[in-house]
C-alpha cells in the first residue's frame, strides 16, 4: 500500500499553477507561505482513511486549501477571495464527480466532492485577513 497524500498536495500546487488575480499571480504553497504576499494560496491539511477492498488498495483522502487575502486595517472584502475562489473551483472541480487535479501515474482519483466552504475573517494590529477554506474529498484508487 502506498500513500497519495505527496502525491495529490503536488497535483494541487501544480493545477494551481498561473491564477491570476488584479494584475498578480496568485501562488500556492505546500503549509508555509511568503508572508509578504496580499493574495495567496495554502495547502494547510490532508487527512485520509482506507477504503481498501480485496480487488486493490484505495483511499479517501480530504485535502484543505486556504486562499489567503490580506487588506489594510479598514478596508477589504470577502469578494476577492471569493473570486479566486471560484478560479480555483474551475481549476479543481470542473464538474460533479469529476477533477481538474492530475495525481502521479500510481493513483487514480476517480471521484471528487467539495465538502466545506467556508470564510474566516480575522484583524490584526496592522491587517485585515480574509481566509476562503475549500476542503476537498477524492476517492483515490492505487495502481502500482
């Protein structure tokens, strides 16, 4: 038996790859990111359980995405988030059951669900953070 998770957080930095977002990329990193950064997305947690039956290994694995927006004490909205939120959606989920995240030639993701949408709103001493979390379920079979 073999484990997805590397393997499905690659998948999604690489399907993330040139969102753009008011005349900037928006980059996607692996639990840390640049900090310096107005807009920008965190793979922030995966947890998984086996689904395994006699015929082969397989998986459920749940996979958190925060798109990350950041404003000057004051100002900013839930807008933005919600609109590279929805890149994002295009990118991960193009349709039911279906998934825009191309995983290594060991897996097969063969069924994908959004299970929580959500937003955090949060103040700082210098900056307004709006925080979009997208969690995702991918049932995932093993091939080699």
């Amino acid at each position: 038996m073999k484990d997805a998770s590397y393997s499905l957080r690659v998948a999604y930095i690489k399907s993330l790859e040139g969102i753009f977002f008011k005349d900037g990329e928006v980059f996607s990193y692996d639990e840390i990111a640049d900090q310096e950064e107005k807009n920008y997305i965190v793979v922030s947690g995966q947890s998984s359980s086996e689904t395994s039956f006699k015929c082969g290994f397989s998986g459920d694995y749940m996979i958190t995405l925060n798109i990350v927006c950041k404003y000057p004490i004051g100002s900013g909205t839930k807008k933005d988030s919600e609109e590279i939120s929805n890149m994002v959606l295009e990118r991960v989920y193009p349709s039911i059951s279906t998934t825009g995240v191309v995983i290594s030639e060991d897996f097969d993701i063969w069924n994908t669900r959004l299970v929580t949408n959500r937003t955090i709103v949060d103040e700082t001493g210098s900056e307004r953070v709006i925080t979009k979390v997208l969690t995702f379920q991918h049932s995932i079979n093993q091939i080699n």
